[in-house]
C-alpha cells in the first residue's frame, strides 16, 4: 500500500475545496432560493476543508521538533506545557530560516550597531567617532563610516570598537617607524 503523507492530505483537501468553489459558481439547482442554499452549504464545506489543510500545515511543521510521540512525553514528564512546546517548535522554525540565510552567505552579522562609538587613528593619534555607515566587502572585511559622508575605514586595521585595541594598534604603528 502507498504511504499518504501529510502534503498528499494537504493537496487533496485543497483539491476538494475548490472543486466546491467551482460547483457554488456553476450549479444550477433550478431556482434561485436553491442556488442561494446550495451555495450556502457548499461554502461551509469549503471553510470545512480550508480549515482542516491548515490544521495539517501546522502540524507539518510541528514534525521538526520530534514526532507526537516525544512530544507527549515530554509534556507528560512535566518537562513542557502544551503551549511551551508549541512555543519551541515555532522558536526553532524561526532559528532555522535564520540558519538557513545565513549558510547561503544572505545573513551576516555586524560586527557593532550604527551608532556605536569606534575610535580610529588619524595620522599619529586616535580620534573618538560614532559609526553612522557600514560596508560589508566580498572579501569579508567591514568599512566603518561616521558622520554619513566620513570614511573612517578598515574595522582591526585602523578602526576600532575599544580605544585600548586602538591604542595597542598606535603603538604598534609607532614601533615600526
């Protein structure tokens, strides 16, 4: 026997609701009043079908957190509330999209919020600035920006999110003269 899955059950109910969609439209019972009665019936049959598809989508995604069975354990052992569970499962559809984004190089994280304040070295001293821009390059590195239009530039190279990293840079620059 061929094993009905979830997205089959899905499919199917759409399939049938919209099969009394079509039949509200183009049936003709006769007379108006039969036609405004059929249409009425076969309306809370669509809503019926539609319902049940969408209870079974969100019990698909249910699926990723462990199949009904764990699930009743844990509640059963008092390690989760029903509703706790259901909070988990939609925290860890939300966490995988994030992962997802993020494998396909579509997420990245900033190194500091616009709005931080970075100190940079400017010739031979550090100035305190507050980041209003940054660039993320192919190549990985962030370009910090102040005042919208000033290029500070490289972040660990001449821009700093501590004035003692910068400090030690400075030092370091020094050294080498």
């Amino acid at each position: 026997m061929e094993r009905f899955l979830i997205d089959d059950g899905i499919k199917q109910l759409k399939i049938v609701a919209n099969r009394y969609k079509w039949s509200i439209e183009n049936a003709d019972m006769g007379s108006e009043d039969a036609n405004e009665l059929n249409a009425d019936i076969r309306n809370q049959y669509v809503k019926e079908y539609e319902q049940i598809a969408e209870w079974l989508e969100e019990l698909k995604s249910y699926k990723d957190i462990g199949t009904l069975k764990e699930l009743k354990e844990l509640k059963e052992n008092g390690a989760f509330t029903g509703l706790e569970l259901a909070k988990l499962a939609i925290m860890q559809k939300e966490l995988k999209k994030y992962k997802d984004l993020e494998e396909q190089g579509l997420l990245v994280r900033f190194p500091c919020p616009i709005g931080t304040t970075v100190w940079d070295i400017y010739g031979m001293g550090i100035r305190k600035n507050v980041v209003s821009g940054i660039e993320y390059g192919k190549d990985g590195r962030w370009f910090l920006w102040a005042n919208e239009d000033e290029w500070l530039g490289e972040l660990n190279v001449v821009v700093f999110l501590t004035r003692e990293e910068a400090e030690n840079k400075l030092e370091e620059l020094k050294n080498e003269i």
